[in-house]
C-alpha cells in the first residue's frame, strides 16, 4: 500500500466543519423541497382542470357540429347520438369531467320538415353537475362554442 500525501493517514483529524451536513442544513434543504412539491402539486391540479375543460368543450363543440351536419342532411333532426356515428362522429366520445358517455341531449322544440314525425335533438351537454372552479359555471350548463 502506497503511503503518500493524499493518503488517510497523512491527513490528521478533520474539523467538525468536514464531516457532512448537519441536521438543521438537511431539516432546511427538505422543508424547502416539500414547499416546492406542495406549489408544483397545485400548479398540476389546476393544469389537469384545465385539460379536461378544454377536452369538454371541444367534444360539445364537435358533437353540436355533428348534430348540425346531421340535421341539414337528413332534414331532421337525430333521434339519439348513436344516430351520428360512424358518417359524422366516429364514436361518441365520453364526458372528461365524468369519464363515462352519459351526455344529456336538449330535443328540438319544433318539427324540421312535414315528413319529420318526432323532434330530436338539438343540443348535448355534460351529464355532471360539478361547477368548474375556473369560470365557476356548472359543467352542465356549458354551451357549445
């Protein structure tokens, strides 16, 4: 074994200052991370929020549309969403707030033409009753763009 400058041996006793961290640096150091993490956290909840509004108004928006397209072709209107799919939805999308496809439909207060036996519907909404904590309007009661 090569005994040299650099060597344990050679060096002498180590001040206190050497030794490591103490505990108030390392209670300091983590009580600054959980702060970090706790803003980061809420930052994230509210991005999460803000993906499944946009998720949901995009789906209405394209559901309305269908509902529209599928009206001016068929001169009525649809009797149930499932009529849409597959020529003017390729699925029925589920609600982002519930996570299941259980939209609400508005039916047509009026007949579209004289061969039209039965109104449809005009307009689907959100099946959740959760008010967005962003526009403090329920989800049920958003409008398509």
């Amino acid at each position: 074994m090569q005994i040299g400058r650099n060597s344990r041996r050679n060096r002498g006793p180590r001040e206190a200052s050497e030794l490591g961290f103490t505990l108030l640096e390392m209670m300091i150091v983590i009580t600054i991370l959980m702060v970090l993490l706790a803003l980061g956290a809420a930052h994230y909840d509210l991005v999460v929020v803000h993906a499944r509004e946009a998720a949901l108004r995009q789906d209405i928006t394209e559901m309305d549309q269908a509902i529209q397209d599928y009206t001016r072709d068929k001169e009525a209107a649809p009797t149930s969403l499932d009529d849409l799919v597959p020529v003017y939805l390729g699925r029925i999308p589920n609600d982002p707030v519930t996570g299941a496809k259980d939209w609400v439909t508005d039916t047509c207060p009026d007949l579209l033409s004289v061969d039209q036996d039965s109104t449809g519907i005009c307009s689907v909404h959100s099946g959740s009753n959760q008010v967005s904590p962003i526009t403090n309007q329920a989800y049920s009661e958003w409008e398509p763009e």
